[in-house]
C-alpha cells in the first residue's frame, strides 16, 4: 500500500471543515470542524459565518486529520479540494489553502466537484464502483439524478431539482413544526412515532415523465396545512406531519431513482448527499430495489454528509486514471456543472 498515492482531501463547500486521507480506496483519516452551532441560531447557513469559520479551523483540522492517520504532511502524494458547486466564500478559502499545501509541497493539486466526490465517497466502504450506476444525490442544496459510467471522467446529469432540494425542504418543514435546525435528523427522528399515511401531502412531479424533482410545492402544502389546523384550535401532532412530509419526500425520490434505472437499463443504484442518512429513504430505496432487482448502495451515514474523505476519494481516482492535475490559478466555481468533474 505505501506505493499507492496518499491523497489529502478539503472539503469547505458549505458549512462543515472537512480534511480527509485516503490511499487508493482505503480510508484512513475523516475529521470534521463543523459550524453548525453557529448557524443554528439563524435557523440556515450564513454564508460569512461560514467562511470565517472555515478559515479557524482549517490547520487545526488538518493537523487532526493527519494525527489520526498517524502520518506527516510530507507524506501526501497530492492534494484534492472542492472547487464547487457551494457556497462562493467557503469555496474559496478551501481552494486557497490547498493550492497553499500542494505549492508548499510540490504536489499536484485537483480542484473537484463536489458532486461527484458525494458517488466516489462509497467506494471506501464497498469498493469499486460499478460502470455504469445510477446516482440519486440529494442534500441541503442539490437533489440530482445521475448517470455515472465512470465518477473520474464521465457524469451524466439526468434530472434535478426544479426549486427546492430535498434536504432545504426538510430544513423548512422543520421549522413549521418547531423542530430545530438543521431539520433533517430532527424530521427522520419525529417521524419514527408517527404514521407516514396521516397526511395525504402532494408528490410534486411525480408523473411528469421526466427525471427532476420539485419539493416547494409540498413544504408550501405542510405549512398550510399546519396554518389551517392551528387556526382551527387543533391539536397539531407532530410525528404524524413529519412522517407524512418525509414519506411523501422519499417517495419521490425512490420512484425516480428506478425510473432511472429502468430507463437506461442500469442495475446498480448509488444514493448519497446529507439526505441520504434518513432512515426511511435508505429502507424504502432498498424494498424498491429489492422488488425492480436493482444493486442498492448508500454509505454509512458519517459519509453521506459533506466530509473531506469524499474529495481525497475522488483525487485519488483522478490520480489513478492518469488525469492532468489542475493548475495553481484554479476558480472557485459556485455553480460548477456536475458534468465537470475536476477542473
């Protein structure tokens, strides 16, 4: 293993300090710094809170990282970061300080997506992927649809979010219900006590014969819902509303998933992004899969949010495959493509 490149990974996309290491598929350091608390009192990420955050705790975390691995800066082999999509100024300070490392060391730098690097991260728990798979991504800020005949080269996007992504709609419900921020693990942890057929929510485009997603319309059907009974003088239960959005969510997201798959004829599923930690989706997507004969995989929850083991997966595929690093002057791109894997 030692003649397999060591890959340092920075992930600063969003609100999480991410630092990973990895040689080849072999995950051995994933430490997080995360701003959460931060936030949580705005009830959603504050993009300069964040980036100052970043900034804090960027050398602590990679101290931490390498410390865990139990090696020395000097002995990565490369350097991957998130150059997007995400938030412009947390990109920007995890984009400035990997060309600072891969300068100081002399070591190429990879500017990757930070989509793609949510499909590379399983392959540290379930090895290789298989070409081609399908990938449902859905998170705090994206819900996409992808066709992956190889993650270092190759993704395909079939279909994403119209309006809201799935995991910004769990942040918005929660909020209706009173639950606190972020309102995923709240919502999936609500919902274990209630029933998911108590409410008729609506399933946005869920016959519309194509491969996007649209949640607005059903975090605007719960909050009028709530305003209804509440106005009423009725007792709002709230397990029942949560089980109800979430399985009206998760609904969505699986029927597309194998619409996909039956659709290109692609027999391995991939699920990842923060969202894919909910314990419904993760059940629903494996009996759906069961049923259509498709491979189901998810990471463990741990990788499922944004993390810095996902970018060092990523680089590492990238170094693997032969590709030309980035250059030094590379952008922190805001809006990066996912069909642009690294830049």
């Amino acid at each position: 293993m030692a003649d397999v490149p060591l890959v340092l990974g920075i992930e600063t996309s969003c609100d999480e300090t991410g630092i990973g290491l990895v040689r080849g598929h072999t995950l051995l350091a994933n430490t997080i710094a995360s701003s959460m608390d931060e936030h949580a009192r705005y009830g959603g990420v504050v993009p300069e809170v964040a980036s100052r955050a970043h900034l804090e705790a960027m050398t602590p975390t990679v101290d931490a990282a390498l410390a865990a691995a139990g090696v020395k800066l000097s002995d990565v082999d490369a350097v991957a970061v998130t150059a997007g999509p995400g938030l412009a100024g947390a990109l920007l300070v995890g984009v400035a300080a990997a060309k600072s490392y891969a300068l100081g060391l002399g070591v190429p730098l990879y500017g990757v997506n930070h989509l793609a690097a949510h499909v590379a991260v399983d392959q540290l728990e379930h090895g290789p992927l298989p070409k081609p798979c399908i990938a449902l991504l859905v998170s705090g800020g994206h819900s996409s649809l992808l066709l992956v005949p190889d993650v270092a080269a190759d993704v395909i996007s079939l279909g994403s979010t119209v309006d809201d992504a799935a995991g910004e709609a769990f942040d918005k419900v929660a909020r209706v219900l009173g639950l606190p921020f972020p309102g995923g693990p709240y919502i999936d942890k609500a919902a274990r006590d209630g029933s998911g057929t108590a409410v008729a929510f609506p399933r946005g485009k869920i016959d519309d014969g194509t491969l996007d997603f649209s949640f607005s319309g059903l975090k605007t059907a719960v909050a009028r819902w709530v305003e209804a009974r509440e106005a009423a003088g009725e007792r709002i239960h709230v397990p029942d509303v949560a089980a109800s959005f979430q399985e009206a969510v998760v609904d969505v997201l699986t029927r597309k998933a194998l619409q996909a798959c039956r659709k290109y004829d692609v027999h391995d599923l991939l699920i990842g992004g923060g969202v894919a930690a909910n314990s419904r989706l993760r059940a629903l997507a494996q009996e759906r899969c069961d049923a259509a004969g498709v491979r189901l995989r998810v990471p463990r929850p741990g990788l499922c949010t944004d993390n810095g083991a996902m970018v060092a997966a990523l680089g590492s595929d990238l170094v693997a495959a032969g590709i030309a690093p980035s250059a030094l002057d590379i952008p922190a791109d805001s809006s990066l493509p996912i069909t642009t894997v690294n830049v």
